[in-house]
C-alpha cells in the first residue's frame, strides 16, 4: 500500500515537472509575424508651405499736430468711424515766451508807425483841402496810412496766432483742431487730456495724437523661407486660417514678394503680401495673428500611397508587395509629388497590389 502510494506520488511531480518543461518551451518559441498589406489609393495630392504673418489694414494712418501744446479735448474713441475732415482733437497752444515778447513788440512798433503815419497824413490833408500840396504829394501820406494799418493787423494776426493758433481773418481756429484726414475707424488712441503734445516738422516726426485705418481693405503680411520662395509668384491663390476666427477660412492674392531677405534665427526670410477677401459675415481686427497656406503644386485624382510603405536601397524607393499568403518581394517604385503624407506613385504598382505593411501585425497575432 505504501509502495502504491509512493509511486502516485512520484508520477504526479513527474507530470508536473514534464508539464512546466513543456509550457516554458512553448512560452520561448517565436510566434510567427503576420503582416497587414493595403493597396494604393486614389487621391489628390497637394504640397504646399506656410507663412506665418498677420492681418493689417493696407491703409493705416498716424494723425499728429500742426502746433505743439496741450491736448484740451478729445472727440474720438477706438472703434469709432470717421470721415475724411472729422474732428480729432483739440490742441491748446503754450506759447514761447520768446516768440510772444518779439510778437508784442512787433504790435508796439507798428501801433507807433501807424499814430506817425496818421498825424503826418491829418496834416497834408488839411493843406490838400486847401490847395495848398498837388494831390500827388498827398498821395504819398495817404499811402503811408493805409500801409501802416496793414502792418498793425499783420503784427496782431501773429501775436494770436502765437497766442491761440488763430487769426481775426480765418474767422475759426485752424491747426489747433486736429482732423482725420481719411475715412476708417480710428484703431487707438495713445493720448489723454492734458498729455503734451509736439508738432510734426522737419526735425521731428511728431506726437501721434490717434491712428486711423481703412479696415474695409486688409493685407496678409507674412514671412517665407528661401527654400520655398523660388516657387511663388505673384496672384497665387493664399488660404488664410485667422487665430481668433477658427471656424472659417479666408482667401487671400499674392501682390508682393520682397526682392530682399532677412536673417532669423539663422535662416533667411523673405517677407510677401497678400490682398484679403474679407466676408460681411466676419469682421477681422487689425493684427490678427494669421497662417497662410500658400498651394506649390497639385495633382489630382492619381494613385498614391502611404510615404510610411516606402522603403529605401540607396537612393532608390522600393515597397514589398505580396504575391502568397505572407510571401513578399521587393518592387522598385517611380514616385512624384508628396504632401509629406501620400505620395504619388508613377510607375511600379497597380490598383489592385497588396503593399506590406512594415513593423504592423494583426492585433490577433499579438494576443496569441
């Protein structure tokens, strides 16, 4: 009895341990690859680059003074529309004390000569009455008169325009108003009441008082590679994606192409220009962030695959396509234009070829 037990015993680890030896040297067998294939489709392939840029306005103006002061009083706001001539702002001329004393003396002077000119000509009218001088020597005094007159309203015209930018004959002031001097909408404001203000002159561009645009009529203003610039040309088709208007494209005509690059980060850019064809149903802010697809070259309807099915021998392209059940050999491939994702296939497959797909196995093979 205790044999027959010991042999049980014995026979049962011998099982076990037969069986561990033989589960491990499956579990160590390699398990046959079974590879996908997909066969060429019929696409359209397009290549295209970017140009990273921004949406402004073609027309933007900068409105400065004639006078240099101090703002007294704004009229305008950012976002409101003007029209050529509409009011700005209003300047308070300060004036220079050195300017001011030369004009008032001016006044002076003429108001002497005038009282001069007047008693000498009150006294040969008296004698002209009388007969006493020719009227031609009358003449002379009368002139004098009317002379000195003159040069008192002259002197007093420049002392208030020295003082308030204004004159008796104008009627109205004249550059202490600040005007729009196109139609648009003014897009900022940088001044505030009380701001000091410069004028614009020779030696100095001025203090911007509002900046007015014409946003009826907006540009793409971007930047290309010098890879790719060779390739574009003037009223090529633009497709714009505006960061802040996600949900709709706009088109856009290459106008420009600078003749002139610049460096960035190492690379040379040059900077295009791009008429926008604006929708009534989108209103686009000036400086806009924007992308712009620029088309390089297209094919339509031809066969391509997958630039990932591509294998390489050199400089030659080649795919495994499957003439058994996974059985495969090489066919060398004349391919065109690539997208960066399809590419075209010129000569060397058919329709119906059963490409392999490298390093992709079914899902079911993996699990056994």
């Amino acid at each position: 009895m205790k044999t027959a037990f010991k042999v049980f015993i014995g026979a049962v680890v011998l099982s076990i341990f037969i069986g561990t030896i033989v589960y491990l040297y499956k579990k160590s067998q390699a398990k046959p690859v079974v590879f996908e294939t997909q066969v060429p489709i019929v696409t359209n392939i397009v290549k295209k680059t970017v140009a990273t840029g921004s949406v402004l306005p073609r027309r933007e103006i900068e409105i400065k003074p004639q006078v240099s002061g101090i703002i007294e009083a704004i009229y305008v706001e950012a976002g409101k529309k003007v029209t050529k001539g509409d009011l700005i702002a209003k300047v308070k001329i300060i004036p220079n004390m050195i300017e001011l004393n030369e004009a008032e003396s001016r006044v002076n002077r003429a108001n002497i000569s005038l009282d001069d000119a007047r008693q000498a000509y009150d006294r040969r009218k008296l004698l002209f009455d009388q007969k006493v001088i020719p009227a031609a020597e009358f003449q002379i005094y009368e002139l004098a008169l009317k002379t000195a007159k003159e040069s008192v309203e002259t002197a007093e015209d420049n002392l208030q325009l020295i003082r308030e930018g204004i004159t008796k004959k104008a009627g109205q002031v004249t550059n202490t108003l600040i005007r729009s001097t196109i139609e648009g909408m003014v897009l900022t404001v940088p001044v505030e009441v009380g701001n000091s203000v410069i004028e614009s002159n020779n030696f100095n561009a001025g203090t911007t008082i509002a900046t007015v645009a014409d946003m009826g009529e907006m540009i793409f203003k971007g930047k290309v590679d010098e890879s790719e610039v060779g390739k574009l040309h003037e009223g090529m088709e633009l497709i714009l994606s505006v960061g802040a208007i996600d949900t709709e494209k706009f088109k856009a005509s290459l106008e420009h192409i600078s003749p002139k690059g610049v460096e960035e980060n190492g690379a040379i850019q040059f900077e295009i220009k791009a008429a926008v064809k604006l929708k009534s149903t989108s209103f686009i802010r000036a400086g806009y962030s924007a992308n712009a697809d620029i088309v390089l070259e297209h094919r339509d309807s031809v066969m391509a695959i997958p630039e990932s099915l591509l294998q390489f021998k050199g400089d030659t392209a080649y795919v495994e396509i499957e003439t058994g059940p996974q059985t495969f050999v090489k066919r060398f491939l004349k391919t065109g234009l690539s997208d960066g994702i399809n590419i075209e296939v010129l000569s060397g497959l058919t329709k119906k070829d059963k490409i392999k797909i490298v390093n992709i196995v079914k899902e079911e093979d993996k699990k056994k």
